[in-house]
C-alpha cells in the first residue's frame, strides 16, 4: 500500500475515532477473520503499490457482500483502461487522476465512482435513512435511492471537507484521459520488456511485474489484467539500500519523483523517501524492501531506457 494511504489509515483517521485492521492481502480469508460487528468497508488496491500484488477483486467482493458492507477498491495503478472493478463487485472506485488518467503528472485531482450496487438500508449505515440535520430532514436512501451514496458525498463530503478540483486541472486531466487507452497498452509492453530485461541483468536480486511468468500474481493478472499489466515495475539490487538510493539518483532519462503514471519515465527508491517514515516493519508490510527501486515506465526508446539503467548500475 502507497505510504500515504497507510497514514492515513493508521495515523490520521483514528484521531476522527475510524480505526483500520490491516491484512495480508495474498490470503482472502484474511478479511474474513477482521471484520467485527462495526467494520463498515473494505479497503483495497486492486494493484498494490509499490509491491504490485494483484488482488483477487472478486473473492473478496463476495466477503464483503456477506457481511453487508461495501467493497471500495483504489483502481489508480490499473487505470479503468485495464481494469473495472465493478465487474467484479467492487461498490466503490477511486482514482488519483494525477498519475496514468492525466498522464503528464501537472495536476492534482481525485476520482470517486459510485457502481450504486450497494444497500445503504441494511441497518448498519443510519446517516443514509436517518433525517440529516444538515439537509431539512433529507433521508438520503429513501430520496435519493442507488445515487443516495455519490450524493451525500457531493452535499456533505465537498462542502463540508473540501476537496473541490480546480477547472484548469479539471481540463487538463479530461485532455489526459483522452489518450489513456493509447498510452496505458505502451505503458504495459514497455514494462513488461522492461522487467523481463531486468531479470537478465547481474546487478538486479529480484524482479517484481504481474506480467512476467515467474511473478507469484502471474494467474491473477490474467483473470483481471489480460489487456496488460500497468506501467510500474519494481526490482531489488544485489548490493542493497545504498546502492538502491545511488541508482536512483544516478538515471539520466529516468526522473527521480514520487509520481507514477507519468509519460516520461520516473524512479524512486521508496525505503528513503515515499516510505522512509514508517518502521522498518511496516514498510515490509507494506511491500518495501530496503533494496527495492520503483520505476514509472514511460513511453520513451526502450532501448533508451535499458541503456539509461545501465549506467546507472556502474554508477
């Protein structure tokens, strides 16, 4: 889970009293065995970042789906180019339109989907039948119906927390999905030979890419991702975290940011950086290895982008 997710999870929302069970998401039956009388969501990537493991969408949407509460899937590194999560019973998808939606990495925004799929009547959520103090007595579920959930967002969530997107970043993210089905397919062939690549190098320890065979997330991807895998690729070097954070400074093509879904190609080291404020622990829960390097494959020369990392290496 991207760093930022895990603090807010962890850290800032139970000061408003919402408290988080994590899980090992690789075994479904993991949600199964948290859920207590007052859990109200599950919460998932449907593509992990950084450890890009892919999720079994669907089982875990019929746990949910038993225990009356909603599936909301972050769907940001798949893109709904790849992947829909409603398919496969997600209630709830969001995105952040800042990586491979707007492209170009300029603009910050965010995206809620509402699939409408979800029974807000079952007793467990009375701010959707009870009369809100906020609206002259207006039930949400009974006005209001499937929609009652994106409506109360919009009348509560944005006035009350903000969150409103500027019209000039508004444009440019709607001129970046344009072309997300085009560039998201170049984005997938470049990484794959990218991390295939990769693996044939003597620096590199270990490889990580839904795509590639010897990926452990490899049948999934194929149930959920056939039309390609995204654009993000991690890998591990053999002489670790010093030599991690060298590389990543040392890439001439390769820009040393935090964002992903970028045109231009981008690298991370997350241990010293996106993730460098939890424990130890924690960002192994997470999927972060001291060694780990994250890249953004973008839509450069892929023989450009092999040769950028070779220098790298001797660097």
């Amino acid at each position: 889970m991207y760093g930022g997710t895990y603090n807010l999870l962890n850290v800032t929302l139970p000061r408003f009293g919402i408290h988080t069970s994590f899980v090992d998401a690789d075994h479904v039956e993991n949600f199964q065995k948290e859920i207590k009388e007052n859990t109200k969501a599950i919460f998932i990537e449907s593509l992990g970042n950084p450890k890009l493991d892919v999720l079994d969408i669907e089982a875990i949407a019929k746990i949910a789906k038993q225990n009356n509460i909603p599936l909301i899937v972050d769907n940001t590194v798949a893109s709904p180019a790849l992947l829909n999560p409603i398919k496969y019973g997600a209630n709830i998808v969001i995105h952040s339109l800042t990586k491979f939606i707007g492209g170009q990495g300029t603009s910050l925004g965010g995206v809620v989907i509402d699939a409408g799929t979800f029974d807000w009547t079952n007793g467990k959520f009375p701010e959707f039948t009870e009369p809100s103090k906020g609206y002259h007595g207006l039930k949400y579920s009974e006005a209001l119906g499937e929609i009652a959930f994106i409506v109360k967002l919009r009348l509560e969530g944005l006035r009350d927390f903000g969150g409103a997107l500027s019209p000039y970043n508004a444009f440019q993210l709607i001129q970046g999905l344009e072309t997300l089905e085009v560039r998201i397919k170049q984005h997938s062939i470049n990484a794959l030979e990218l991390a295939k690549w990769l693996e044939n190098q003597k620096e590199v320890a270990w490889v990580n890419y839904p795509g590639l065979e010897s990926s452990v997330y490899n049948t999934l991807s194929q149930k959920y991702l056939p039309k390609g895998q995204s654009g993000v690729v991690t890998f591990g070097l053999k002489e670790g975290f010093e030599a991690a954070k060298k590389a990543t400074d040392s890439t001439k093509i390769f820009s040393l940011l935090a964002n992903i879904g970028d045109t231009k190609s981008l690298i991370i080291h997350p241990s010293s950086t996106t993730h460098q404020q939890l424990t130890e622990a924690e960002q192994l829960s997470a999927g972060v290895s001291p060694d780990l390097i994250r890249l953004s494959v973008g839509l450069e020369d892929i023989e450009d982008l092999k040769n950028d990392l070779l220098q790298a290496f001797k660097a």
